[in-house]
C-alpha cells in the first residue's frame, strides 16, 4: 500500500485516457488543466490508444511533459466487469491499475466503467487490512456551503452492519483529511431518527456505530443530506446509489423549468436572462464538474471515479484530488484506523 509521498517529490497519477465517453479529448485536456495548477508537484502517466493519444499530446505540446503508457484495448461501459482481469489485460483499465499495483504509481483516475474499475481495482489491489468491503462516497452540496460526503453510493447492495461501520470510519477519515473538517459529524442515513428505526441490519449499524470512536449523532433523514446538518451519512449502497442519481437528475430538472419559463413570453425570457448570473452561481454547487470525481475508499491503492461525460474541468480536478488523497495519507489513516477489529462487531 503506498504510506504517503513526500512533499517534495512529484506524485505519480496514471491517467485512464480511455475511460470516460468522451476520451482521449476531454482526458487530454484535463491533464493540461491539472498540470498548470500543481506543477511540478505531479508526474502524469497517460495511458491509453498510442495512435490516438500521441498526435493529440504532440498538437497540444506536452508529449515530452508526461509519460504515455500505450494499451490498445479499451473498456467499455458495458463491458462485464468481472472478465477484465483475466482477458482485458492489454486495456488501458488493466494497465493503468498494474503500474499501481507495482508501485510505479501513487494514484489512478478513471472516468470509465464505475464497476469495472472498483471490481478489477479490489481483485489487483486487494483491500486495505481491516475493511471488509470498499465504498465509494460522492459529495452532496448543502445549505451551509459544507459538501456532504454520502458512503456508500452502489459499491455494495447488500452490506453488512459491520461494512457500515468502515464505511463511517472511512468517510470520516476522508472528510477530515480532504474536506478539513476538524470533526466531522456521522449519521446513518433512516426512516427516522429513533434507534429503533429501519432494518435489522440498520438497527445494529447503530448499536455499532454508537460504540464507535467517532463523532456519530445518529439516525439522519433524506432532508438532512442538502441541509447540511451532517458532514458524512452512511448508507447502504442500494439506497446511496438511489440518492446519488436522484439528486444528479436534479439539475437538469431545474434547468428544463428555467427553459420552460423562459419560453412563455418575452417578459418572461427578460426575467430568465436578468436573473441568469445569479443562477448560475447557484447552481454551480449542483454541477458535479466542481467535485470531480469519487474516491474509492477502502481499496490498497488510491483511485478517483468520476462521470462518464466528465468534462476537462472534472477530470482536473479528480487528478488534483488524487494529488491530495496520497498527500494526506488517507489510506494510511484508513489501515490505522481498521486495521484491528472494532469493539462489539457484529457480522
């Protein structure tokens, strides 16, 4: 497992070129947006189709500012995960995990296959000794201008107490070394605020939980996510994945009845069009591009997730957080933390 990296060598990120719907252009892109804001600080490894990567790096002048690793497959969205590591291994997924794997990297983002790069990462990487399942956690704005870190948000569907409970202490680790927060406040996301509340594996979750070394404050609500009232909300992943795309159709929502509004009339466009500097400052924490991608937390390995359609600005600033996750020693802090069983631990 990488232990950190000094402050005073570059970190090595490996860059998937290939993953996102829009690849190698907006990777590319996001590559050059990364390097002008950490410098020297981080050491790109472009990973993808050669014949397609080097006239874009060359037209763009940094093919001698990064290394290019050349892996001719590529993975798909569709594509099974659970084939990749025994029959994709020429793809820029496998490749890309394998450099981290052999320590000849610090950290992997990818904008592709959500579930092809948690499963061939787990089966490579293995977990961090003491997790149980890896999670991914995605940010949620709020009312207070604080983000929200909800885990988990699909990595598993079925979990056990015990995996809300890492799941906790892997947020809360995350949220205080990368968000700042010097305390952040847990809650298990429920039907109700009563302990009595939810599922049989909900109910001991909170017997969990309330032992914990943590700032647990207990059951928490839908509502309280985007009010803001918790730092991090632990959840399994069939509802945190519930949540995640509700809330990503939320925007579109809201841009559709501006344009709907709009259209009535010209007062109306007037209003729309007055009001649109406003609007957009608003709704800019809505806009998943500011938060780049995921972190998958748990994972022997540093890896950031993001979004299909990942635009330049999210993919710089997923190699930026990944910048920040190896700095911080997250995954140090995480085998510190879990590595021996917790009290009263109920599978």
């Amino acid at each position: 497992m990488n232990k950190g990296n000094s402050a005073g060598n570059p970190v090595r990120v490996v860059l998937d070129a290939m993953g996102g719907d829009i690849a190698p252009t907006n990777e590319v892109a996001g590559a050059i947006l990364a390097m002008g804001l950490l410098g020297s600080s981080v050491q790109l490894i472009v990973v993808g189709q050669e014949n397609l990567l080097l006239p874009i790096l060359r037209q763009e002048n940094i093919a001698d500012k990064v290394e290019l690793l050349h892996a001719p497959d590529v993975i798909a969205m569709g594509d099974e995960p659970a084939s990749i590591v025994k029959t994709r291994t020429e793809s820029s997924l496998y490749k890309g995990l394998a450099l981290l794997r052999d320590g000849k990297a610090d950290a992997f983002v990818s904008a592709g296959n959500t579930g092809a790069v948690m499963a061939t990462a787990t089966l490579m990487l293995g977990r961090i000794p003491g997790v149980g399942r890896p999670t991914i956690g995605s940010f949620f704005p709020t009312q207070t201008g604080r983000q929200t870190l909800v885990v988990d948000v699909g990595a598993n569907v079925d979990s056990k107490p015990k995996f809300l409970y890492d799941y906790a202490v892997m947020g809360e680790i995350y949220s205080r070394l990368i968000l700042g927060i010097p305390e952040p406040s847990v809650g298990l996301l429920n039907v109700g605020e009563e302990s009595s509340k939810g599922t049989e594996v909900a109910r001991e979750a909170f017997q969990l939980l309330t032992h914990a070394p943590l700032n647990f404050v207990g059951n928490v609500e839908g509502r309280d996510i985007l009010s803001g009232g918790v730092d991090v909300v632990v959840c399994d992943g069939f509802e945190g994945n519930i949540v995640l795309k509700f809330a990503e159709s939320v925007l579109g929502f809201l841009k559709s009845r501006f344009t709907t509004f709009a259209n009535r009339s010209l007062l109306n466009k007037l209003i729309v069009g007055a009001f649109k500097p406003v609007l957009k400052t608003v709704l800019k924490d809505m806009d998943y591009q500011e938060y780049g991608g995921v972190p998958l937390l748990g994972v022997n390995g540093v890896i950031i997730i993001g979004h299909g359609s990942s635009s330049p600005l999210a993919i710089s600033n997923m190699i930026v957080r990944a910048v920040e996750v190896v700095r911080a020693d997250v995954n140090g802090n995480i085998q510190q933390a879990l590595g021996k069983p917790a009290a009263n631990t109920i599978e």
